[in-house]
C-alpha cells in the first residue's frame, strides 16, 4: 500500500471528509497548495460535491498575511468541535 493510499484511508476513511479536508487547509496554508491538490486529488477520495468546494476553497494560495490569519479565525470553531468531540469520545460519552 503506498504513501498516498494509506493517508487517504486514514484522512478520509478514518477521519471523515469535513475534518480531512479542514486539515488540507491548514496544510496548504504551511506548504505551497499546488502539491497539496495534486496529493488529494490523486487520492481521488469518495466525498459529495460540498466536500470538493470545501477540499478546493482551503487549499487555496494564501501569499498574504492576511490569508493566512483568515485561515486561522475560520479554522478555529472546526478545531474546538473536533477537539470537544475526541475529548468526549475519550471520556466515553
């Protein structure tokens, strides 16, 4: 199994697709976008029309500071729910 198949298994199977493509969002925000499209499109990951506009609309080229703040203040209630939902899951509830 390569590389790419078993981050897709683990993104997209695993996580689900809102939180993986959260996490590509951030990613292209740290690496340059292009590589990351190319990752998740090659990947060629099951998600609903929703899913490829958020997936296309955060890896996007962010080459401003702003952009990159932009990221961070509308990542963060995704961040604090997928944090809260683990905690709970933990905790057994």
């Amino acid at each position: 199994m390569g590389c790419l198949a078993m981050t897709s298994e683990l993104m997209y199977a695993q996580w689900g697709a809102t939180t993986a493509n959260v996490l590509v969002g951030v990613l292209s925000a740290v690496v340059d976008s292009i590589p990351v499209k190319f990752a998740v499109l090659t990947m060629n990951p099951d998600m609903s029309l929703g899913q490829w506009l958020l997936v296309t609309i955060n890896a996007r080229t962010r080459s401003r500071p702003i952009d990159v703040f932009d990221l961070f203040l509308h990542a963060t209630p995704a961040v604090l729910v997928i944090l809260k939902l683990g905690r709970r899951q933990v905790a057994g509830g």
